[in-house]
C-alpha cells in the first residue's frame, strides 16, 4: 500500500522561535520545531490522511492560502466522518454551485454542509495579536521575580518598531532590586516614535521565568452582525438552494467570536426582562428579531455552531433548527444540543456522549 504523503513534513533544522509578526500560521509551521508546531503537524498530517487524496490535496493547498477558513473545514469533515458520515468533498450542485460536504449517514440520509469561517472583532484581534508580540518581547528580556503589569503599549506593528521600547523596559529591569514585601511596586513609562509605554513591577517571589500581563483591550463586539450577514450571504444562499437538501450551515466561532447567547440573539432574537420601580422582575417576553424567524426564505434547515474552535479544542457543537423547514435529519445530527423558536427558545439537551474531541486538536 502506498504511504500517505506528509503534507507538512518536520523543519530540518531547530527554530524554536514563535510565529512572527507577519508570518502566516503556515509558514511558521514550515520552519518550527517547538513542540506545539510538530503536534500541529501530526494533527494535519493524521486528518488530512482521513480525506481522499484530491481532497487532501486541496486541502492542504488552500491552508497555506487562507488558514483560518481551511482549518475550519477540515475540522467540520473530520467531524461529520467521526459521527459516521460518508463525504464526498464539494459535490456539485444542480445550479453548478458546490457546498463543501455531502455526508450519507446510515440509513443513507443525506445532509449537504457548507462551511463559513467569519472574521470576528478583526481589530479588537488584531490588537490582541499586536500586543502577544509585544509581551513575548518582553518577555525575552524581563525578571523573574517580579510579574510586570502591562498598563500601555504603543501602537508598534514590527519588532523593529518595538525594539527600542523592549530596551528600555530591559533598562527598568536592571535597576529593580530583590522584592522584599509584596507592597511593593515600581512604576514605568517611556514616550518613543510609536507612543507610551507603561509598566508596573509587583512582586512575584516564587517566579522561576519571566511574567507579563495586561492590558485589556476595550471593543464594540460585532459578532451578532456577522452572524447575520452569514445567513444574508446571496452566495451561500445560492450553494444552499444548489445543493441535496437538507442543507446545515457549520459557523466557526472561534474564542474571539460569538457564544451561544449571540447566536440566540442573531437566529431567533431576544429575550425582554421587565422590571418595576424596585427594579425586581416582573415578568419577561421574546422579541423574535432573529434572521431564522423573520426571514422565511432562509434555504437551510438549520445551522450547526461550533463554539470557541481554536487549535488546542473547541466544545460541542449546538444545533439551531430553521423554525420554517422541517426535515428528517440522521440521529447523529438531531442528537446535539438543539436549540429551535416556537414562541420563544426552546432547548433540548445533547442526547448522545461528546465528539469533538475526537478529531484530536492539539493539547
């Protein structure tokens, strides 16, 4: 039998320096030997071994394009096979559209799956993403017993831009006496091309490596706008509508995303609390605002949630059923969590044991 091919094979010499500023997730993998990048790769090379050999290949090509949305989809196909699907990959569509997955169940019933991957709070993350690079700098030149409070940092975009900001704070450290009482604290700033940083040491006796944290990053989250446009999409609409019904649309939600109340709120609406003058309850209705309730041309019989999807885990996914379709879905799909609106949400807990952990993202 002929091997699987490795589609991210191991760096041949030792990097074991994080990913870059600008680097994609992809090719920090390429050249990483820290052992979060080698379980990454074992976890693509074992999954991606579980498709057929075009779709791998496919797959593995549109990971070095676009990572965030291809690593989405192979989890959502490994996933549909672990509950015990067949899959054809991209089947085409009566109109010449393509859903991502056609999964026969047993009992040969069908379900079509199209997969969106939504960038959500794109700025809010990418500040996230901005400031990580920045206390991994730090990080490199910091003490180790004191913790050090990131109060502010500048608007740096490359190392060379935070360069000048990681030696100074490296000046701060040196001039940092041995923590005597855990009072004590040791205040920070300094203005440079890029803007203010502020720093505070504490006192951390039993610190054996460097420790930085902070600050918070205050954001309007859009999660429930993005959701919608998900389902207002005239692209995804028309695969739907192309496709073997019924057709479920898988949403990532990664930990920067939505939870399950967004959803609520974004397919069926939102729940109205009252209160008096006392400001105790008095009662509460639902205000079916919802794309799944207000909008009955929707063509997919519902959507599959899959909640906080990052490399290291995700939960189970929950089910939100299209209120207006009414399908026979396989047992190993109508078992999840499912949520549908009547007069209000109406929650059914998962009759069947975890799953998702099954596909193997990386501890």
């Amino acid at each position: 039998m002929e091997p699987n091919p490795v589609y991210f094979p191991e760096p041949t010499t030792a990097d074991e320096s994080w990913l870059e500023w600008d680097e994609t997730m992809t090719e920090w993998l390429t050249r990483s030997s820290q052992p979060q990048a080698r379980a990454m790769r074992n976890f693509l090379n074992k999954n991606l071994a579980c498709f057929t050999r075009a779709h791998a290949e496919s797959l593995a090509k549109k990971l070095h394009q676009n990572w965030h949305s291809y690593f989405f989809e192979l989890v959502v196909g490994r996933y549909l096979q672990i509950l015990g699907a067949d899959l054809v990959a991209e089947p085409l569509g009566w109109n010449g559209t393509r859903v991502d997955y056609q999964a026969t169940f047993a009992g040969d019933i069908v379900v079509s799956v199209e997969c969106v991957s939504k960038r959500f709070n794109q700025k809010a993350q990418r500040t996230i993403e901005l400031q990580g690079h920045m206390g991994r700098m730090l990080d490199g030149v910091g003490p180790n017993n004191w913790a050090i409070e990131i109060r502010r940092l500048p608007e740096a975009t490359s190392p060379d831009e935070f360069q000048p900001y990681a030696a100074k704070a490296e000046e701060f450290y040196s001039t940092l006496p041995e923590p005597t009482h855990d009072d004590q604290r040791f205040h920070f700033a300094f203005d440079g091309p890029r803007g203010r940083m502020e720093l505070q040491a504490i006192p951390f006796h039993k610190g054996t490596k460097a420790n930085h944290f902070g600050p918070a990053v205050a954001f309007f989250d859009d999660s429930i706008v993005r959701l919608k446009n998900a389902l207002i999409d005239a692209h995804k609409r028309k695969q739907a509508r192309g496709a073997l019904p019924p057709v479920l649309l898988a949403v990532d939600s990664p930990f920067s995303g939505p939870d399950a109340e967004d959803f609520d709120q974004a397919l069926f609406g939102q729940t109205v609390d009252y209160r008096g003058r006392d400001r105790r309850s008095v009662g509460t209705s639902f205000n079916p605002t919802g794309l799944l309730v207000t909008d009955k041309d929707i063509p997919f019989a519902g959507v599959l949630a899959f909640l906080n999807v990052s490399t290291v885990g995700a939960a189970e996914p929950v089910l939100y059923l299209n209120p207006y379709q009414r399908w026979q879905l396989p047992t190993e799909i109508s078992s999840h969590e499912t949520r549908v609106w009547t007069s209000a949400i109406e929650k059914t807990p998962a009759a069947r044991a975890p799953t998702i952990g099954l596909v193997g993202l990386v501890e």
